[in-house]
C-alpha cells in the first residue's frame, strides 16, 4: 500500500482512529494497539495513550507477534481478547459489542462474525486459548488455533460487509473510499 495501512485516510481519519472510536464506544477494556515497524509515526499522528501502546520488536516475522505481544501485555484477569485488525477498519461499535455479548453468553472459546458465509474480523479469543496463540506456528497464525479448536467456535452471521473487506491493495483501499463509514 505504500506506507503503513493504520495510517490510511478514510473521510478525515485514519483506519486506526476509527478503530479506536469503535472500540471505545463499544466499551471494551483494556485497549491495547499493537505498532510495529512505523511505531513512531503512528504515535506522531495518531493521540495514543501510554497504556494502549505495546511495540512490537518482532513484526519482521509476521502477523501473529503482534497478536502474541499484545496478549503478554494484558493482565491475567482478562477472560478474552477481542482482536480487530488495523487492515479491517470497516467495523461498527455496535458489532463489536455484539461480539463480546456472544462470547460471554456462550463462553464460546472463539466468537466470530460471518458474512454471507464467509469468516470474518474481529475474532474474540478466549483469554483459555492465549498460550495456544502463543505457541501457534508462525507462518499459519491464529488460523491454527482457530482449526484446532473448530468445535469452541461461535460463528456470528451479520450485515456488515466489513468484517470481510481487508484493505491490501490500492483496489481494496478505493473500495471503501466509496462507502460510509460504519455507525
């Protein structure tokens, strides 16, 4: 994309500002935002608190470091992770919400959204799978505890498209410049 996606403008804010907004109208707590190699410059642009940031050394070797360093910066008495991807942006407070509901109602190990059939982010990790995600082989990720665990997961059917609209290339990022923001 050219530089770091959390950054990406979307009608005056940043996928990572919207994000943020969504989670925290969602009330969820503790926020943790994983940086990786632009840390600086998403700190610069982006009002981050000191107790949401966790830098991640790693993220030359993938995706799920970030996953593993944000985890190891949560306190013990979480009962789960809500993870949301900075690439995803077109998420909706009220999903997020609906998420955590489903995951505490059901005790679900993994409660995750689906559109028209197909999985989708933000996935909610049961604080009882962290070392599983930790141990997770690199190259395959949290997928691999997502299959290992197939019978403790909870798929959610919902509305929005953006649980499946990963922004990774210029095609992609002008999709959503064409849509509204999630509510």
């Amino acid at each position: 994309m050219g530089g770091d996606k959390s950054l990406l403008d979307w009608r005056g804010k940043t996928f990572l500002e919207r994000l943020l907004a969504a989670v925290e109208t969602a009330g969820l707590d503790p926020v943790r935002v994983v940086l990786g190699a632009n840390a600086e410059a998403v700190q610069q642009k982006v009002s981050l608190g000191p107790d949401e940031v966790v830098v991640n050394r790693e993220w030359e070797k993938g995706q799920l470091t970030s996953l593993i360093a944000g985890l190891h910066s949560l306190s013990t008495e979480v009962a789960a992770a809500v993870v949301c991807l900075v690439d995803h942006p077109c998420v909706s407070s009220r999903l997020l919400r609906t998420l955590a509901e489903k995951f505490r109602e059901t005790r679900k190990a993994i409660v995750l959204p689906t559109y028209q059939g197909r999985r989708g982010h933000p996935v909610v990790f049961a604080a009882r799978l962290f070392d599983e995600l930790r141990a997770a082989p690199l190259d395959v990720g949290a997928r691999h505890v997502v299959r290992q665990n197939s019978a403790e997961v909870l798929e959610i059917p919902v509305e929005e498209e953006g649980v499946v609209l990963n922004i990774n290339d210029p095609a992609a990022y002008e999709k959503i410049l064409q849509i509204a923001p999630p509510g």
